[in-house]
C-alpha cells in the first residue's frame, strides 16, 4: 500500500512537470466550465421568461374579461400560457430544448393550427444545437482522453526509457496502472467540477448528480482503456492516435449521423405543415357549408349537444366553436399517424444508441434531465389535456346547457408549472 502511494505521488508530480498535460487539463476545465455557465445562464433565461409570460398572460386575460361579457368573445379573446418548465439537471443538458417549443399561447380555437404553427426557433440555429454539458462530455472529451493516453507508453518506447522503467518497477501493472489512474483521476475532476458547481446552483439533487457521475466516469473509462489497450498493442503513437481519432469520429458522428437519416428515410409520416393546412381548410370550409353539416360532425364526437340548435341566421357562437372542433376532428389521423411516427423514430433512436456509446450517454441524460424529444412528447400531450379541459368548461355556455355567470371564470381549468398538470379550481356556490 505504501508503495502504491508512493508510485502515485511520484506520477503525480511528474505529470504537473509535464506543459502539455496542463495544457490540456487547463483545456478540459475551461471547455466544461463553459458548457455549464451557458447552460446556467440559458436555464435561467428560459425561467425568466415563463415567469414573464405568466405575468403578462394573466394581466391579458383579465382585461378580456372586463371587456367582454359573453362566453364566445370570452373565449375568442382569451389566451391560456402553457409551458414545459426546464428541470434543476437542464442546465447539463438541454437536449431538445432548442428544437421543440417548450411555451405556447392556446385558446379555444382549433388546437392542431395552435401546436404546428409552433414558436420554434431559427432553423439553422437550431440544427447547429448549442455546446452544454453532455455534448462536451460525450462528444469533446473523448478528444483530451485520446491526447492524454496515445503515448502514455509509446513516447516511452520511443525514448529509449520502457525496458528501463519496466525493469526497475516492481510492477509493470503499478507502473503504467499508477500513471494511468493519476492522468484519468486528474481529467476527471477537470471536466466534472464545473458540473458540480453547476448542481449546486441549480439545486440539483444528490441522486441525480450521482447518477450522471456514474455515466459520465464510466464513459471516460471508456475511452480512456480502449487508449491504453490499444497503446500496449502499437509502438507507434501517431498510429494508436490515428486509430483512436478514427473511432472518436465513427462513434461520436459518423454513426449518429448515419443513424438519423436511415431512420428518417424508414419511417414516414405527414408533415406538421401538412396537418396544419388540413385543418385550416376544413375550418375555412365550414363558412360556406350548411350548418347542420358542421353540427352533424360535431354531434358525432360530442352528442351531449346534438339537441343544440343554430340559433337564427346570422353568426353564432356554438355553430363558430363547433366547425373548430370539427376541423381539429379532420386532421385527427393525421395529426395522430404524425405523433406515431415521432415516437417510432425515438424508439429507433435508441436501438441505435447501442452502437454509440456518444450517442447513449446524451440520451441517457437528456432523458434524466427530462430535455429530450419524450419530454417534448408529454408536454403536447399535456397541451392537448388543457385544451380538451378548456373547452369542457366552455361548450355548457356555449351549447345553452348552462346559464353563464362572469363569476364561474374562476372554476375554469388553469395550467401549472414543471408538473405541467392543470387543475381545476371549483368556485364555492
């Protein structure tokens, strides 16, 4: 045991004598650290404007009600804030955040055209993605590792010092063991403090923080044993770096990249575009359609109101209401075959994670850090419970079923922070 502390403490201080390994330690901390104050500064960014919006979406809907009286403009006018609030691990790994909406405005209106008009992005900015945590983890650390461990023994070789050392170590496991654990031991923490820092400023909980621990080291020692495999088995080390540059670009973008567009290619579905033009064709439609057209197809999906009649010949707020309904009932197939397909290509997405341990460890987190395209997912769907609930409390004012009071705004549905549930607060009679 003495020895062994011995033999680390003298690798220890023959690596801080050597420039290059500092350099790149120095890299490595300052390449993580960044990632994680951009990741901070971006968390926060999206937390202060959902607490905006929130503020200016109740102070909007407040003025509607004071303006308009009756349940139709009620509705019309009125907007509802959704929003997919990041979680205390977002910060490490932003995942789809930047490529899925993550706040909509909806209100009674059809909710297909609401959801694919979506408040995305930049295309191309959003293609380029943004450098947090995981991606230089998964992506950039590889890259020290190879540069830290190529020549951990062949400059040895090349030096004339191997046979030399090996035969003066008691061990030659203790020695390149010894200068192994202490090269590792030091990149890690160079990459893992920022996180940690980061945690602890988000409030990210122990368990978490564990767990992503636990990934990232055990990636690390990946890479770092596939490099000393591979140093033992060459003499040369701009050959093992060859080779192990090679690996780095096949695992970390070539096979993503491959994997992505053969999915896309086997899996087909419409486009959101598409879905959105169906349905705002169907509502167009409807203006000039007999209206017992537009009620006969309403009435399917909700006969609680198939005795409402039109009421007179000029415009009318449950015959408006229901042709939107109708026109989200249009686009239904394929609004659905389109959500199939999302998620048949996650799913795919992950079988192909297998051969990209890169791959794996971004999903592995994302999912952990609930910022992936399955985040995404339950916030439509949460999106499409709030409407439905919406237009629940709605349509008995508007059908005549029930005699509508400015005051019963109250025990309308509300939607709620990161649980992204709603609830819905019932008025005392």
């Amino acid at each position: 045991m003495t020895y062994l502390l011995k033999q680390l403490g003298r690798e220890w201080r023959f690596m801080l004598r050597q420039r290059y390994v500092l350099i790149l330690l120095l890299c490595s901390f300052l390449v993580s650290g960044f990632a994680v104050f951009t990741g901070l500064a971006e968390v926060a960014q999206q937390q202060q404007t959902i607490e905006r919006l929130k503020l200016a979406d109740a102070k909007d809907r407040l003025e509607a009600q004071a303006k308009y009286n009756d349940p139709g403009s009620l509705a019309y006018y009125s907007f509802h804030l959704t929003y997919s609030e990041p979680s205390n691990l977002a910060f490490a790994a932003l995942g789809e955040r930047d490529v899925y909406p993550w706040k909509h405005r909806v209100r009674m209106l059809a909710l297909e055209g609401q959801i694919y008009e979506s408040d995305s992005q930049n295309a191309e900015l959003a293609q380029a993605g943004k450098i947090d945590f995981v991606f230089v983890i998964s992506a950039l650390a590889p890259l020290f590792i190879i540069l830290l461990f190529h020549d951990l023994i062949a400059s040895e070789r090349s030096s004339g010092r191997h046979d030399l050392l090996v035969s003066t170590a008691k061990s030659k496991y203790a020695l390149w063991g010894s200068r192994g654990i202490v090269r590792f031991v030091a990149v890690v923490l160079c990459l893992m403090v920022p996180f940690y820092l980061g945690a602890m400023i988000s409030s990210t909980g122990f368990l978490t923080t564990l767990l992503v621990s636990i990934w990232c080291i055990a990636y690390l020692a990946f890479w770092t044993v596939l490099s000393l495999w591979l140093g033992k088995k060459l003499a040369s080390a701009p050959r093992i770096a060859s080779i192990l540059i090679a690996c780095w670009v096949l695992l970390a973008f070539v096979l993503p990249i491959l994997s992505d567009l053969l999915i896309n290619h086997s899996v087909h579905s419409a486009k959101g575009g598409d879905i959105l033009l169906t349905q705002r064709e169907t509502v167009n439609d409807a203006w000039d359609l007999p209206v017992s057209t537009t009620m006969d197809a309403f009435a399917a999906t909700h006969p609680q109101y198939a005795d409402y009649s039109y009421q007179g010949e000029g415009f009318d707020w449950g015959w408006y209401y229901a042709f939107q309904q109708v026109g989200d009932q249009a686009s239904t197939d394929m609004s659905n075959d389109y959500r199939a397909a999302a998620a048949k290509k996650y799913t795919l997405a992950g079988y192909a994670t297998l051969l990209s341990p890169p791959l794996l460890l971004q999903r592995k987190i994302n999912r952990l850090a609930n910022t992936d395209a399955l985040a995404a997912f339950e916030y439509e769907q949460d999106i499409r419970d709030f409407h439905k609930a919406l237009r629940m409390a709605y349509y008995p004012w508007l059908f005549g079923q029930k005699k509508f009071d400015k005051t019963q705004l109250t025990s309308l549905p509300q939607f709620e922070d990161s649980t992204h549930n709603y609830k819905k607060v019932q008025n005392e009679q």
